[in-house]
C-alpha cells in the first residue's frame, strides 16, 4: 500500500494532482501538505496537514510517523515573484528539494517526483522544437534553481537509486486555481477577466509564443511517468513535456469567439524579458519513445472547456 505526501498541495497543480492522486489510491493514502493551514478546507477527500517545507525535521516526523512511501514535492515560488526575491526563492526551492532527497535516501521511499519547468531553458538555447538534450543558461534565479535540481536529483538517482522523477512543465493552464506567480499565468488570468466582463491587460507583447499545457494534461503526464516502470524512465535530470503554443494575441482571438466584446491591451512589464529567454515550443520525442507521451488538449478544446466549466467553479467559491 502506497502513502503519498504532497508538499505545495494547494498551489494551482497541487489542487488538481492531489485529488487525482485521492481517486486513484483512496484519500486515506493521501496526505496533502501546504504551508498556509487555511487551505485545509480544500481538501476534505484527504488527509491535510500545514507543513513549511523548511522545516525538515517535522517532514521526517511526518514520513516516519505515517510510514510515507512516496513524495510529491510541488512546494516552491515561481518565475515572476522569485525575482522580486531571489535568494529566499533560491533558498527554498533548493533547500526544501535537498531535503526530501535526503529523506527518500535515509528511508528508503519507493519514488519521488519533482517537476522541473521550461526555464531551465535561457537565451541562447534553440527557440524552436528545444530538444531534450541543449545549451541550458537560464538567467532567472527560478531557472537556475530548477537547472540545479535537476542535476541533484540525477545525482540522488546515480550515487543513491533514490527512483526520483521529473517533468519540464510548460505553462499550465487550469481553471480550478488563481494564477500563482508565473509568467506563463497570463494565459489563466484571462479567462476569469473574460468571464467577469472586464477588460484583460496582458504583461506580455501580443505575439510572445510560449510552450503552453492544459492541466488535464499535465496530470497525465505526471501519473503516467510516475506509473511508468522504473526500466522505461531513461532521463533522470528531467523529461521534456511539450503540449501547446500559442501568443497573447492567439488566445484572447479564441475566446473572443465566445465572448464578442472581450477586450485586451498590452502592456509588458518584466515577465516579458523573462519570456524572451523561454522556447516558443518543445520537442518531448524523448518522453514520447520512454513511456508513451501523448497530449490530448488544443488551444480551442482547452478554451471550449473552460470557458465551460470555470464560471460555475467561480460561482461554488463565493
């Protein structure tokens, strides 16, 4: 029997991945995990606890007490506001990263997965289909602490067999979560304007392309890798994950078909350097050949359903 602890479970992906994760093995398996305790009320499926990821004794209490088998460590501060703070962002993305590997060493934990992002990636990588395998000179402090876990959970894997796995998330767009600090969240922040009736100003110029992915598919992804045999996981720094690509300017014309008197201006900020050093798309063959890697969701299937479903998720949260 599998008990899974997932840090950062309130966060936009935790949401969602935690309550798949209570679906597939029974929330009494499932301890959801997060800093901010007023959060316990989303997960009533589940076990919840508060836990600062900083504190890696109370986590060690915690894998020990409840006999802990696998971690999702998703806790960590984003593109945009890591750069507002950058060296608590590097502090917690890497200490708290640092420690759950030395847990899963010490206790012998069955998997751990951490995901990974497209900042890895930086200015002078191959904007175009970015292979697995490249120039990777990240010039945000939330890309360069992903670049060095990534090759602290290689490490683990090489020097311990500790089985941790990996994904280099696109954007993620969902519904079921506000927009949570990341330069690629414009794309979720549009949506609630257009369905609110207010007019969107993007931080972004109109024909910014970024590598984009519906959440449903993300959480695929993820289940798929994490059930994959360890025999099928090649790539122990972290597997390239492409969905879809799009511009400021591509998505407010699709939901524009459905809302006609939707509005947007331009505005770039900072995010926008930040997005100039992203890839426009991505080759995942490397995912697709290991253990079976297919996206599902389209720019128009992923607005068609949300638009379908976030104003009545909108409307159960007041």
């Amino acid at each position: 029997m599998e008990t899974i602890l997932i840090t950062g479970a309130a966060g936009q992906l935790g949401s969602e991945l935690t309550l798949a994760l209570a679906n597939m093995y029974g929330g009494d398996r499932i301890i959801a995990t997060d800093i901010n305790e007023a959060s316990a009320y989303k997960f009533d499926y589940c076990r919840f606890m508060a836990l600062d990821v900083m504190d890696r004794k109370r986590m060690t209490e915690i894998v020990k007490a409840e006999k802990v088998t696998q971690i999702y460590h998703l806790a960590a501060i984003l593109s945009a506001t890591s750069e507002k703070n950058p060296i608590f962002a590097w502090n917690l993305n890497m200490e708290s990263l640092l420690s759950i590997l030395e847990i899963a060493r010490e206790q012998k934990l069955n998997k751990i997965y951490w995901p990974s992002s497209i900042a890895v990636f930086g200015p002078n990588t191959p904007m175009q289909h970015t292979p697995q395998d490249c120039i990777m000179d990240p010039n945000t402090v939330y890309g360069i602490s992903k670049q060095a876990g990534e090759r602290w959970c290689a490490y683990y894997f090489e020097k311990f067999g500790v089985d941790v796995r990996s994904l280099r998330y696109p954007g993620l767009i969902g519904y079921k979560s506000m927009p949570g600090g990341g330069t690629t969240d414009y794309a979720v922040d549009i949506f609630h304007k257009a369905i609110e009736g207010e007019d969107f100003e993007c931080f972004l110029e109109e024909d910014t392309y970024l590598p984009m992915m519906y959440m449903d598919d993300a959480i695929k992804a993820t289940l798929d890798l994490m059930h994959a045999p360890a025999a099928q996981i090649k790539v122990r720094s972290s597997y390239n994950l492409g969905g879809i690509s799009f511009s400021p300017k591509e998505i407010y014309e699709c939901i524009k078909q459905h809302y006609p008197n939707f509005n947007i201006t331009y505005k770039p900020d900072f995010r926008q350097q930040i997005a100039d050093t992203w890839p426009d798309s991505i080759d995942d063959s490397a995912a697709q050949n290991d253990w079976g890697w297919q996206h599902s969701y389209g720019l128009e299937e992923m607005t068609k359903d949300i638009l379908a479903n976030l104003p009545a998720y909108l409307v159960n949260l007041k």
